[in-house]
C-alpha cells in the first residue's frame, strides 16, 4: 500500500466524507472496491442525491432502490424528469413503491410531460413517507395533491408547477405550518390562496394572467409573515407605472423584486415614470425589471438614477439588457 493510503486511513471518517465528496461520480465506483471501510462511505456519498438521470437508467436506479432499502435509506434528494416522455402506469407505481423506501429523503422534484399533467397523479406521492424539507412537481393541483401537502409539516419549500384544475385544492390551517418559499407557475388565486393563508412564507414566485387581474397579489396578504422576496411572470400588458403601485400598496416592505413581462414593450420614458411609485417602498434594495423595449444602454443608466434617487434603499437593478447597475458613492455603475 502507498503511504498516502494510510494517512488517508488516520482521518476521521467525517473528514474521509468531505474528501471522497470532491470526487466525481465516475470516480466512486473504484473507491467502493478498496476495502469496506471506504465503501461504506462512498455508498453513502453515491446514493445521496439522486439526480436527473435519462430514463433508461432512471428506471435501472429506482428497482435498484426499491431492492435495497438499505440503500434506499441513505438517499436524501431525488430528481425525476420525465417531461419528454408518456409514461405508463406500470413506471408510476415503481417510482411509488420506491418512494416507500426512501425513509430519509428531505428534497423530492418530479417532472411530468404536459400530457401526463392532465391526469390526477398524486397517488404516486403517496408512497412519500419521509419529512420533506424541499418538494417540487408539476402534478396537477387538485384534492389529491392537497391530501399530499396535508402530510408533509416539514416544508420549507413548495413549488407547484402544475395546472390548476376546477376541482378545488383546500389545505388545512395546520397543512405546511414551516413552508416559507412558495413557487406557483401555472396556478391562479384560488391555489395560491390556499397555499399561502395563514404562513409564515418571505418569499413567492407567481404567474399572472390577464383574466386574474390582481388577484394573485391579493393573495400574499393571507401570509402571516410580511413577503420579503417577490418573483413575477407577469403573461399581460400591464405597464409598470400601474403595476408596481399594486405591488407597493399590498407589499411595502418588500426587498427583493423581480419582474418578468412576456408581453407587452416598454420605452425609457414608462420606465421612468415608474419611479415615484419606488418611493413606497421601505426597505427594497434589488430591483428586476425584465421586459422588451428599446432602451439602449445609455437610458438604462439614466432609469437606474431615476429609480435609484426615489428608491435610496435600492443596492441592485437589472433591466432589460440584462446588465447589473449598482450604487457606488452616490453613483449608479453597470457591471459589464
């Protein structure tokens, strides 16, 4: 044996896990075959986190794990997308008996296609046991999703990528009593209502559609903590100088702002005109606002003034070119 091996042997096991985690996934296979002291350690490393993996090998993976619970126990995050293929029924219920198995899992992503969106698939979650810390999934938001969120009291992230049905989708006051960070994509108000009324969330990301008005931002209201950190995808042509009033009236202690527009152009004088409304707020010191227009370079730094003269607060802003102003000194900087 080379000396290294045995200095690597005097470590403590916890400082043999630090080193053998700097290892690529490649490379653990041939750790797992010098002695069963490194393979013990290796294994755990290997079957920690469970990534996105094509869905041949994906399925190799989740038989395995469904053979080997003791294997099985030592997975704490799992991603699964399957968004380019139809999947049969036969996979999801290998994917809810693995889900059995997986005592110790804390972060858990599925990805469906758009077409298996449209059917009711969260008995596959039933088979989720473990406390979940982190779970995000494009199944659709209906009862039986709500009857899976019912049994999780440990999370602290939720992100519900998926559509929002007729039926209705009601949570419990003591559903999620920890969730602080909620991600809705497709859902409208009456989801995000029930998600949000009566907890602790900081931070939100939402979609809003044109027929939704400005119900979504009624929603954050349910919160019982004030919302620090707000994400839009804004899917119509509100002008900023009607929608950043809204924000501010409802969320003033915002310090964190994102907003996308996907549909609907700006000039550098609409941008400008925004900037009173900046003024409401109290404490926002990062500011997004992603959208086309036709602002060049030169007006951005002149809307970042703007902006950041009625704003003082305001550390950050990122406009449409994509490029970060800062405040330095009293002046307003871009970051090449």
């Amino acid at each position: 044996m080379k000396p290294g091996y045995f200095r690597l042997m005097a470590f403590p096991v916890e400082i043999q896990d630090c080193i053998f985690q700097e290892l690529e996934v490649h490379e653990l296979p041939a750790v797992l075959l010098v002695n069963s002291h490194f393979n013990a350690i290796a294994t755990r490393i290997l079957y920690r986190i469970i990534p996105e993996l094509p869905i041949r090998r994906c399925i190799v993976c989740l038989k395995v794990l469904c053979a080997n619970p003791t294997n099985a126990a030592l997975v704490r995050k799992l991603s699964i997308d399957w968004s380019s293929h139809r999947i049969v029924a036969n996979l999801f219920r290998l994917l809810r008996d693995t889900l059995t198995h997986l005592t110790s899992l804390r972060h858990l992503s599925i990805e469906l296609s758009p077409q298996d969106n449209h059917y009711s698939l969260a008995w596959v979650l039933h088979g989720c046991r473990s406390r979940l810390r982190t779970l995000g999934t494009s199944i659709r938001c209906d009862p039986q999703l709500a009857a899976v969120l019912e049994t999780q009291p440990d999370l602290l992230e939720l992100c519900l990528r998926g559509f929002q049905t007729k039926q209705p989708f009601t949570l419990s006051k003591s559903a999620m009593p920890l969730l602080r960070m909620f991600r809705a994509v497709h859902a409208g108000p009456a989801v995000i209502s029930s998600v949000v009324r009566g907890r602790p969330l900081e931070g939100i990301s939402l979609s809003m559609f044109i027929e939704d008005g400005f119900l979504p931002l009624d929603a954050l209201l349910l919160s019982t903590h004030p919302i620090k950190r707000l994400t839009i995808m804004s899917l119509d042509n509100t002008p900023p100088n009607i929608l950043l009033p809204e924000i501010a009236n409802r969320l003033p202690n915002l310090e964190a702002l994102h907003v996308v527009v996907l549909m609907a152009m700006f000039d550098r004088q609409t941008l400008q005109d925004s900037s009173p409304t900046l003024s409401r707020f109290s404490d926002l010191r990062y500011l997004t606002f992603m959208a086309a227009g036709s602002a060049s370079i030169e007006d951005e730094g002149e809307i970042a003034r703007t902006w950041g003269k009625a704003c003082p607060t305001l550390r950050t802003i990122i406009l449409p070119k994509g490029k970060v102003w800062f405040e330095r000194e009293g002046k307003w900087h871009c970051c090449a």
